[in-house]
C-alpha cells in the first residue's frame, strides 16, 4: 500500500469539498486532493438538473451540472486534485485516511488537514416505519432523481410522494414532466419542510395536490407497489381512525429527511451534536479533533448548495491556515435556546473573529411570523435580529458584524433564542 | 423426460439441507423451487437463531432434533464456511414466578444434556448484559446458543449440494405428484415432468397444497406471522447474548438478539394469519415486538431501525411432520417445520434420509463426496495488507459499491456468477449485505442494476427486487410521453 503525504485532504468532492478545496489552495496550501467515491467530481448536484442555483453565490440562475461545472473547472484551474471513484475506509484521528479503488487499490494518505465533506443522506422507509408489505417501487426521492436524470429510467406512472422537502417537491414535478400520473405530496406536519419557492414552482404551477397533516400509513402490493393507504393525523402527529383513504399508485418516493453522513466521522472520534445530526464545529468549522474540519451537508443539511459554498469557502481557508499552526482554539460555546432546533457554528473563539464578521446559520422549531433572533449572554439579551417570518423548511441566516461582535463577552457562552417581536417572549 | 431417483420439493434450509444429505450418496437427485431464488420462503425471515436446547421437550420430534442437531454445526459451519458464533442465549426471569419455572426448565435442560447450561443470577447477569432490565430474577444461561445467517446457511447447502451433483430447478413450481398403483412415479412441474421413484415434500408453507387429496393425510399448514425489527450496527443498545423471556405455550417469545453480521434484532411477535402470503408488518405487530423488547433491555426504542419485515412459519401440527406418507408410497413429508426448525435442518436431513432408505431407496455412500464448501471472499474481514495484495492481483475488490456495508464490485460479481447465484437485488443482498444497511440501497441501488446487466445479462428494465413483477425500472426516460403523443423534440 503506497503512502501519500498532502497539505489538504477533503473527502467529498460535492460543492463542498471542491468550495473547501479550491479556498485551500486560494490561501496557499500547496498539495490538496479531493477523493470522491462517484465516478465523477460535482456530488448530488449532477442529478439536480432543475435550476435554481447560485442566485446567491453567483446572481444568476443555474442548474446543478452548471453550478457543480463551474467549480469542477474552477478546482482544475487552482490546482486542486481530484481522486474518482474512490472509497475512504476509515479516517484515522491522526490525520491518516485510508482509500480503497479499482484503479489504485489500496491507499494511505497522511494529510496536515482533513476536510469531511460527505454530504448527507436520505431517510428510509424503515426509518420512519411505513408499515405494510415489501414491494418494488418504494423509493427516496434521491434514488429516483438518480434513475431518472442519470440512468434514463423511470421508476413507475402512478406516484405519489411522502415528505415536502424540497427533493420530494422537485420530483414531484420532475415526474409530472416525464408524463407521470403524480397523484399527490403528503406531508405529515401543518407546513410544508421545502423552500417556499419551490411549492410555488413545483406543486402549483404543475397542479400537484399537497396534502397537510396526512402521512402514508400502510403500502399494498405483493410483487410491486400497487396502492398505499393515506390518513389524516392530528397536531401531535398520531394517526386519526376513520380517514383512511386508498391511493392507486406503482411508485411511492420518499422525501422524509436528510441526514448527515458521518459514519467515518464518528468512527475516527469526532463529537457530533444530536440536533444537526452532523459535527460540532468552531467558526473555522475544526471539528473536536485538530486538523479535521467538516463542512456543508455533512455539518448541517442546507437547503441551498449556495451557503454550502459558503460553508466550504471558511473551513478551506481553516483548514489552509491549519497547516500553518495557526489554528484557532475554541472557547465559548453557543447553543440553540428556545425556538431554534440548531446552531452552527456550535463554539467560536471571540478573540480570533475580531475584525471579521460572524455567520451563524439556524433552524427554527417551528413556523412563525414577526420574531426577532436574539443573542444572550448570562441571561441577558445583546444583540436581536428582527425577522419578518421563520420556518423550519428555510435556514435562517444571521451575520453579526465586527462592531456588534464587540457587544459580546469573550469567555461567556451565548445562546441564540427565538423571541417574538418586542416584547420578552 | 427426465429421470431421477429422488425429486425434493422445495428449495428452503430444510429442501436444501436434505438435498446436501442426499449428495454423499449415489442416487440421481433434484430440487426444484418455484422461486427464482433458494431459501425465499420462512428460510430468509426468521430469527437465524441456533437454539441450545433449552426449553425443548425430548419426547417431541423437534426437541430430539434441536438437541441432537445443535452441536452439529461447528463442524458444518466450518465445513461450509459461513459465518456462526456461539454467543450463548440467556432466558430471563422477570418476576419469582418466572424463576421458579425456569430453575425447572434448567433441571430439565441439564437432564436434556445440554451443555454447560446454569443459571445466573441478577448481579453477574447485569454485569454480562449492562443493557438488560434491571428488574430481573436472574436467567439461564447457555452457551451452546448460537447464530447465524439463516439465507447464506439455505445457500450454502444448496450450493454443496449442487457441487456433489444435486441437479437445482428454480423457478419451476411443482404441479402434481404423478402417482401410479399407488405409489409416487414422479413429479409434474412447470417446466415439464421428472419421473421419479421418491418425492420429499418439503415445501413449507405450501406442502399442504401438493397433491391435497391423496397425500396431505389431513395435514394442513397454517401460517404463523412473525414480525421483527433490525437496527443499525451504530445503534448505542448493545447486547452480546441472544435474549429470550419465559416461554409461552406457544412461542418462545419476543427476543433481542445480536444478528451474526452485528446488528441488534427483536422480534418475532406469534400471529395466526389467514392465507399464506400475509408477509406485511403491522403497527399493532411491530408495537408488540417494541413492547416486548423493551421488557428485556428498556433502552430499546423505534430510533436507528433500518428494517422491519415478516416471516412465515409453517405450523402442522405442535410438532414437525417428519415421516413417509401412508397412502402414497414413496414419498416421504417433511413439513410443518416450525421454531426450532433452522437447528434441526441437519438432522431433518439425515432423519429424511433414513426414512427414504426404510421405502426401499438404495443408498450407498459416494466415495467423492466434497463436504467442504469454498468460502468467498469478504473484504471486511480482511486486515489492509491483505486486501490491498487481492486488490492488486483482481481489481473488482478495490471498488466499493455499498457504502454502508463496505461490499465491493467484485464481492457481487461472485455473488452472481456463482453458482446458484444471484439474479435479483434481493439475491445480492442476502449473499453479500449489499444494500442491507442504513441507506437500504439508496446509493447502490443503480450500482447493482447496472452489476446485474453486466454480469448476469438483465436489463435495467428486467432487474427485479426479487422475480416475478417486483420490477424496479419500469419505463425509460420519456417513454410515457412519447405514449402520450408528445411531440417530445421541443422538451
């Protein structure tokens, strides 16, 4: 087994690690390599053929093979490495990965910095317990985005979709387009968990029911999926007897959630919150082990590839600047309070973000409208942000300028909450 | 017409086993299974459990047989090199009640022989099974427990049975039993008619529908559903021993148990169903396998479950159905093989094989007869250095094609070009874990459709989840609208 020695190793090459990487070698790393386990750099992106990216990172709008194109070919220009069809086996906490490919074997790299950029995936149906038999045609919505926008099939005719994220509300159009029957979007909750625009864009516009507060309890079919049983649930989300109803479907697709992918990180030792699901970051996005860092999907499921570029551009630099020992040390912790499902970054060092503004990006618990996000330190309010609205299906994206940054006490752990707007509450 | 001198109906753990039985001997034998694939029936859903013997009455055909068969399987194991581990069971008693029943099945398992069994009492058990319910009154133990893969255990049977001549027909459903004066004269099937002088009838959960006038002797099989549930390795509940309750009347109840491949398993709940393709999972099923779990090791939740699923078992009688029929000469039942059916499979073989000989079938022993099965090659098993030397000799096993189990392309390319190999999803799955963890083939589903046209010659539109219409393609991009009449050039 040949050994290999890098300045910067990412393990993904979805907009995340080619954003971590591209900044890594931006800020002078000189040997950086992306490993990539498909058979072709850009991630999930290379299946989201609709558009709707970059109109933030770029202003203009794109589709998934142009935005992952455009730092597919940016990487190249900058000298990042990219390693295909490439499994990493294990992530050592020394900073060692071990890979596994056709084309090279075996192989061990010994990297300054690691960069986890795994992006995250897709709930089961046995990860939500839909009941019932076992037939063909029960898939995630991912899978059959893959079938169809890659393999050039088509899982079925007759479709229904469970779950409104925003792949269930993507290929629910996606399937209407290819002359689908698309009989309609269950969600579980009162709201839906996909961006607003995309109900608008996806469901609207193409006339796809959308069914709140139903769920799919059972699914029918011996060989392949013949109908499934949808029902009416209450606010806690407990099925109400008597709403049953049959759907006639051949495909049922799933788009039940998202989860990081950090089996490997767990393995080589890195702390991961239970709220994001994904590694508990500083602002330079170092995971609990020095020199490895995470970002994008694999730290938290955005809903935009655009602020996983974002994501990636900070902890390519961190992890540039790693190499250099000029790493930072955590010390104030900040946690999600009342309202907030999550916060990341998790620790920051105040000291070393001065000067430089601070984003924070968090989920809210539950839709609301006139709020503000404030941010306390030892009970006391320090800084609030109003919000004309939030949901849980839309990021929330806080950036607390240098000046205001002075408002907040090194050493003290902050908590960002949720209030309603002027008032204690 | 093809000629044998024993046709076995059914191509389950106890068909196959029978059938490897069978092979040390000169006799011209076949198998034939309706399914595209050995072992789809009870075979692949159950508890893959080797049960030590406690708990079992000696005086029924299926205790002897548990008794007898359990210490058979280091050597067959090994023999047919598939993965066991004796990782020993624990019966736990819940009150003083359960204690004082169980103390005397204790009596009775020691009188039964078997091996090193003793109790345990509260202190060394929670020291064994930090997981389990603190209110407990103590267990047996038994170290002889075991377990194992009950799908590779069917295939590797079949396939040594294959290998020492057995002839396998799939996907061919036996029609009738072609019986003259009396006496078996051969089998009608789908794919034609094998004449033959024997006939084992070991078609599970469908025995009874083989020729139910003349043979079945009032024999009817019911179907009894169990439901269970399996977990992520990663799962943070972990327990080393197999897990059972005090026993009901019925069942051996709900259990916990590490699977071989080290995921956490519970089931199965015990319900009567009408018909015999009742495979579903219910709420009501799975809360009850939920509940009685959590009675052993209360940490158990319905967190980290990456699949729930149901298994049918084949109930006769109280006890197997093992004996030559009385109206029909020259076929020999074994049906009605319930709990402890996957123990006793070497000795059903060896009992069956017995009983063909007491009808008049010659049997005299092969002196080629090759017991040992090759083992395949399993790339997580193997330290880096190894793997890295296969992968420079045969690149296949360089390429991952299952994240979650870490199963690689030429890991399923043996899979499939083995014999008896495998022709569906399915299939690859339960010979290589492939697509059997967290993302249950989310990302490797492509993959394997795409290793099935390759190595087996399917198309994409003809690859299965397991035969017959469980297609799981069914159109190409831009089929429907072309159907439909759209002039699909503008899209």
């Amino acid at each position: 087994m040949q050994t290999y020695d890098l300045d910067v190793l990412i393990i993904g090459a979805g907009p995340a690690g080619l954003g971590a990487g591209i900044k890594a070698r931006e800020m002078g790393a000189r040997r950086v390599l992306v490993l990539e386990r498909d058979f072709e750099a850009g991630g999930i992106l290379n299946q989201c053929i609709h558009n709707g990216f970059g109109l933030q990172y770029f202003s203009e709008e794109l589709t998934g093979p142009e935005y992952a194109g455009r730092f597919i070919r940016k990487a190249a220009r900058a000298g990042v490495e990219v390693q295909t069809d490439t499994m990493v086996l294990e992530v050592k906490p020394s900073r060692e990965v071990i890979t596994s490919s056709k084309k090279y074997g075996l192989q061990r790299f010994r990297a300054k910095s690691v960069v986890l950029a795994m992006g995250c995936r897709e709930r089961t149906r046995d990860a939500i317990q839909i009941y019932g038999t076992r037939p063909a045609g029960i898939l995630t919505a991912g899978t059959a985005q893959r079938y169809t926008n890659i393999e050039g099939f088509l899982p079925g005719r007759q479709v229904v979709v469970l779950g409104s994220g925003d792949i269930g509300l993507i290929m629910a159009r996606r399937m209407k387009l290819e002359g689908c029957q698309v009989q309609g979007v269950y969600e579980l909750l009162p709201y839906t968990n996909g961006l607003s625009r995309n109900v608008v864009q996806c469901l609207n516009d193409f006339s796809i029911p959308l069914y709140l507060q139903q769920t799919i309890a059972r699914v029918h079919g011996d060989h392949r999926l013949e109908g499934v049983t949808a029902v009416k649930v209450d606010k806690k989300g407990k099925t109400l007897p008597g709403t049953e109803e049959f759907v006639p479907c051949d495909t049922l697709l799933l788009s039940v959630g998202l989860i990081p992918e950090n089996e490997l990180s767990r393995k080589a030792g890195v702390e991961i919150d239970p709220r994001t699901g994904g590694p508990i970051v500083n602002q330079g996005r170092m995971t609990n082990i020095p020199g490895i860092f995470a970002c994008g999907n694999v730290v938290q499921v955005h809903d935009l590839a655009d602020d996983v570029t974002v994501e990636s551009e900070i902890a390519g630099i961190s992890a540039a600047l790693f190499e250099r020992g000029k790493e930072t040390e955590q010390k104030e912790k900040i946690d999600a309070g009342k309202g907030l499902g999550y916060v990341v970054p998790q620790e920051i060092n105040l000291d070393k973000q001065r000067g430089e503004p601070l984003l924070l990006f968090m989920r809210a618990e539950l839709p609301r409208q006139k709020v503000k996000i404030t941010i306390n330190q030892e009970g006391k309010e320090k800084l609030a942000f109003p919000l004309p609205f939030i949901k849980p299906g839309e990021i929330i994206k806080i950036t607390i300028e240098p000046d205001d940054l002075r408002e907040l006490i090194p050493g003290k752990d902050i908590q960002v909450t949720v209030r309603g707007e002027g008032k204690n509450g | 017409m093809q000629k044998f001198d024993v046709v076995i109906v059914g191509g389950g753990v106890v068909g196959c086993a029978i059938a490897r039985e069978l092979s040390r001997y000169k006799i011209k034998v076949i198998l034939v299974e309706k399914e595209n694939e050995l072992g789809c029936g009870t075979s692949k859903a159950n508890t893959g459990l080797i049960h030590s013997g406690v708990n079992v009455k000696r005086d029924s055909i299926k205790g002897r047989l548990n008794l007898e068969a359990n210490p058979l399987f280091d050597k067959l194991t090994s023999q047919l090199n598939i993965p066991f581990s004796r990782n020993g069971s624990l019966v736990v008693a819940h009150n003083r009640d359960d204690r004082q029943v169980l103390l005397h099945s204790l009596q009775e398992a020691r009188e039964n022989g078997v091996k090193g069994v003793r109790w345990v009492d509260r202190d060394e058990l929670l020291q064994q099974e930090p997981a389990i319910n603190p209110d407990t009154y103590g267990a047996i133990f038994a170290p002889t427990g075991g377990i194992i893969c009950p799908f590779e255990f069917t295939l590797a049977l079949g396939q040594n049975a294959r290998e020492n001549g057995v002839v396998f027909s799939l996907e061919n459903r036996a029609r009738k039993l072609l019986i003259e004066n009396g006496r078996v004269a051969g089998l009608e099937t789908d794919k034609g008619t094998i004449k033959a002088s024997f006939v084992v009838n070991a078609a599970g959960i469908f025995a009874d529908q083989l020729n139910a006038e003349e043979n079945n002797e009032g024999i009817k099989i019911k179907a009894r559903r169990g439901q269970y549930l399996v977990y992520d390795r990663e799962y943070p509940v972990k327990i080393k021993h197999t897990l059972f309750p005090r026993p009901t009347e019925i069942s051996k109840g709900i259990i916990v148990t590490p699977t071989i491949h080290g995921n956490l398993m519970i089931g199965p709940n015990a319900e009567q169903v009408e018909g015999k393709n009742a495979l579903e999972t219910t709420e009501e099923g799975i809360e009850e396998v939920l509940k009685g779990a959590k009675k052993l090791v209360p940490g158990i939740d319905n967190r980290g479950i990456i699949r729930m699923f149901s298994g049918l078992r084949a109930v006769a009688d109280s006890d197997f159905v093992i004996k030559p029929a009385e109206k029909t000469k020259g076929l020999v039942l074994a049906v009605g093989i319930q709990s402890p059916g996957l123990t006793a499979t070497p000795k059903i073989g060896e009992v069956v094989g017995e009983l063909l000989q007491e009808i008049g079938l010659k049997l005299s022993a092969k002196s080629d007869f090759q017991p040992e099965r090759p083992s395949g090659i399993k790339t997580g098993e193997m330290d880096y250095e190894k793997r890295d030397n296969l992968v420079e000799k045969d690149r296949d096993y360089g390429q991952i094609i299952c994240r979650c189990e870490g199963i690689t392309r030429g890991e399923i390319r043996d899979a499939i070009l083995s014999p008896l190999g495998a022709v569906t999803i399915d299939g690859i799955k339960r010979r290589t874990r492939a697509a059997s963890g967290r993302c249950q083939s989310g990302f490797c589903g492509p993959r394997l459709i795409e290793l099935l046209r390759e190595f087996a010659g399917i198309s994409p539109l003809k690859a299965t989840l397991r035969g017959g219409e469980s297609r799981i393609l069914k159109f190409r991009s831009k089929e429907l609208l072309l159907e439909a009449g759209e002039d699909i050039a503008d899209l």
